[in-house]
C-alpha cells in the first residue's frame, strides 16, 4: 500500500489518535496474569499489541471482545487471567514485528515450569534480544537464541524457577527493566532493577494498578515476589508518540489549530513536548483523566504560530522519546536552526536503522544532514521538495514522512505505507481528513 501528502495550509480541528502501544501491550500480559476479570478500553488493536494478546490467550487467559475497530481487532475486550498460572502453548509463540511483545513476555516465559519459543517477523529477528537474555540468566533462566544472527530470535526458553537478583542496566530501558520486573513477579524475595537513567514507568504504574508492590528509591526499581495481580479495569490513554506526528504537523504549520484528545501525559513520556516547546511550538494542554486512573490523560491543544527554531535535544531525554527522533527530525528540517541529536545509539537496532533511513529521505526532500554513529544534525532552512520515498518497513519513518509532505512542494508519496499499521491502525484515515 502507497500512501501520499501534500502541501496543506494548516490543520484545523480536534484528532483521538489510537491508544498507547506500551501501556497495551502491558496490560494484556499484567490483565493475563491477573486474579480475575479484568475490562480494557481503548486498547491499541495494532499488529504489535494483538500479538501479545494472542500470545496471552495461547498462556491461558480468556478474551472476550466487546468492542471491534472494522477491519483492525478489539478496542475493548474483558481479559480472564490465569492467576499466575500460565499455561503451556501448544505450539510457537508469534511476536510478529514486536520488540517490546518478545521483551516483555521473555520476562514471564522465563519463570514458567513448561518450555517455549517465541519468533517474529525478519526485522524483529534481526534485533538484540542478549540485553535481556543476560539478566534473566543471571536469575536463573535458560534461553537460547536460534537466529542466524547472534543473540536474535527466535528465543526458545527452558522450563526453569528464576530467583531475585539486584542488576544494574548497562543502558537505559524501558523493555530490559520491565522483563526483569516481570520475571521477579514469579521470584522468592525482591528483584530490583537500577537504571542510568529514568525511563518510561508504564510497568510500575500498572504494576501498583494491579495491585503488585513495586516501589522506586531514585533510579532503584523494585517488586517483591512471588506476586499476585488483582483484576482492575483500565482505560488506555492515546498514545503520546503517536500524536507527536499530529503535533510537529499542526506547529509546523502557520494558522493551524488543532486538539489531540486525551493523550497520555506521563511525565517519563512528555519529553516530546519539552522539546517542541524548546522550539517554539505553542500548545495549552487540559488534564482530563480523574485520579484513579493509573495513567494520566488530557487534552493538547497545538498552535502553528510561525517558525520553529532549532534545538539539541538533551542526553536524559533521549530514551524518552526514542521514537519521536524521526518526526523531531522533521520538525528540524523545517526550523530554523539545527536540530542536534546525539547519545541515540538505541535508533541504530530499531524497525530499522532509523538513523540512517530518516537521514536518507531528509536528503532526499532537499535537506541537508550530518550522521554520526549516534546521532544526526539536521540543518533547517532548506525548502523541501516532494518525493517518493520508500517507508524502509517502519512504521514511525512512513508517518513522519508522509508529515513532512505538508510542508513540502508538490505530492509526496510513501511507498510499502502498510507497516503503519504496526502502531497506527487507521493512520491513512486521519491523513485524509487533511488533504484536499
């Protein structure tokens, strides 16, 4: 499927972006290990997250839908847990395109008295799965990699009693964090994980939503096992990087006026919208999510008041914001000034090399890019011109591009664009409602 944009004036009105992927993702498995019923709205019924609810209901855990997407999967569905009891899949586990879907459930799968295999798409085979396969040893799991590339899926995981270990991340994640977190669930004692840096806390919000102790001393995150999940509703928030493709479009361009509706405002997630603001972009944002929600939500509203202007974004905010570099990475090319990226290794080992694929369609929209092993400076200033540009099979660089086609001379064209289904189902919708 080939996607195209265009230039645009401005956008006008108000956008609810599908719901968070790591929150979804972390709720089928927490909501499938649970003690109980537990009912999930706004579920992000991507190709990513059903596969790790399908991976749920092969462990066990019952599915009943209540509310479908035409063409997509369920938005909200009752989930029966297995009370920390998985059951043995009959058969491999498919993550498809998801690395955080194989991360995480390796957490689970390493703990359990019963043997596995997980194994995804050609691109999730290809990405380092050793990061997280070195922690889980050291609690006492036995994982092997099969893929033809060392330390890559497949993962085939013995049956095996994982005990409470205190390991320090030799760089910051999100994903190594919470499959520790996840395998302790299952351990004797107390499992703490110490990061270099804060990451996103998804896990441990769910973790105390589910009723799991989990307790943060600074960069120290710890649970006590063995653990039992109590069954909690959860409604999902719209998914912050998702909307940053909407918020770079509407603040890059002059006139615009647009509400993105209850995004997820996670303080270990917003570091986009610090950055924007460093740049000039002008938004108000409204929290509407009541107390108990275990996540909070509200409403941002973004201006296109003028230019943006360059800015570096800073080392403590790169792990949270990872996958916003592509899109920031548009929004420099159209600043003024240079957009800074450095201490961004992680970009190398994602859907692709996106160091190296959102520098090659920047240049190829006329902008000029300086790559580095960790980074990239993108240089403002330049009109971009339309192009057809290939979407490399990654969802985050085919909706950043097809951004950039709003700001760019003559027809923009995304070739492959179906990967954006990975995270954003019904994308090509929301892009249509713009064009003219």
């Amino acid at each position: 499927m080939n996607l195209y944009s265009r230039s645009i004036p401005s956008l006008q009105g108000v956008l609810t972006v599908p719901g968070d992927k790591s929150i979804s993702h972390r709720a089928a498995i927490l909501g499938g290990l649970a003690d109980g019923v537990t009912e999930v709205d706004n579920f992000l019924c991507s190709e990513d997250c059903l596969n790790t609810l399908r991976a749920m209901e092969q462990l066990g855990a019952r599915v009943e839908v209540l509310e479908s997407r035409e063409g997509c999967g369920p938005v909200r569905f009752r989930i029966t847990g297995v009370a920390m009891r998985p059951h043995s899949p009959s058969r491999p586990i498919d993550c498809g395109n998801s690395g955080t879907g194989m991360r995480l459930l390796a957490g689970m799968l390493a703990a359990c008295p019963f043997d596995s295999e997980m194994f995804g798409d050609a691109s999730l085979s290809s990405r380092p799965m050793g990061r997280i396969m070195s922690p889980l040893e050291q609690m006492g799991a036995r994982i092997e990699a099969r893929g033809s590339k060392p330390g890559c899926a497949p993962l085939f995981i013995h049956a095996g009693h994982v005990r409470p270990i205190s390991y320090t991340l030799p760089m910051a994640s999100a994903q190594v964090k919470s499959a520790i977190l996840l395998a302790g669930m299952f351990a004797e004692g107390t499992t703490t994980v110490i990061q270099p840096a804060v990451t996103r806390d998804h896990t441990e919000r769910l973790f105390r939503h589910f009723g799991v102790s989990c307790s943060v001393d600074g960069l120290a995150v710890s649970t006590e096992g063995p653990a039992l999940p109590r069954a909690h509703d959860l409604t999902v928030p719209a998914d912050i990087s998702s909307a940053a493709f909407w918020m770079v479009a509407a603040a890059t361009r002059p006139g615009s006026r647009l509400t993105l509706r209850q995004v997820g405002l996670n303080e270990t997630r917003c570091a986009v919208i610090s950055a924007l603001r460093r740049m000039g972009a002008h938004m108000d944002i409204v929290k509407t999510s009541p107390e108990d929600a275990g996540e909070p939500y509200g409403d941002i509203t973004i201006y296109g008041a003028g230019s943006l202007h360059g800015t570096a974004l800073l080392p403590e905010e790169i792990p949270n914001l990872i996958d916003e570099i592509p899109i920031l990475a548009v929004a420099g090319a159209l600043s003024d000034g240079d957009l800074v990226v450095r201490n961004a290794r992680e970009l190398r080992v994602k859907e692709t090399d996106r160091i190296a694929t959102t520098a090659a369609n920047l240049r190829a929209m006329g902008a000029t890019v300086e790559e580095f092993d960790d980074g990239m400076i993108v240089r403002g200033g330049t009109a971009l011109k339309g192009a057809e540009l290939p979407s490399y099979g990654d969802h985050r660089i085919a909706m950043s591009f097809l951004v950039a086609g709003f700001s760019a001379s003559g027809e923009t064209v995304l070739t492959d664009a179906g990967c954006i289904n990975t995270s954003y189902p019904g994308f090509d919708r929301d892009l249509s409602q713009f064009l003219p």
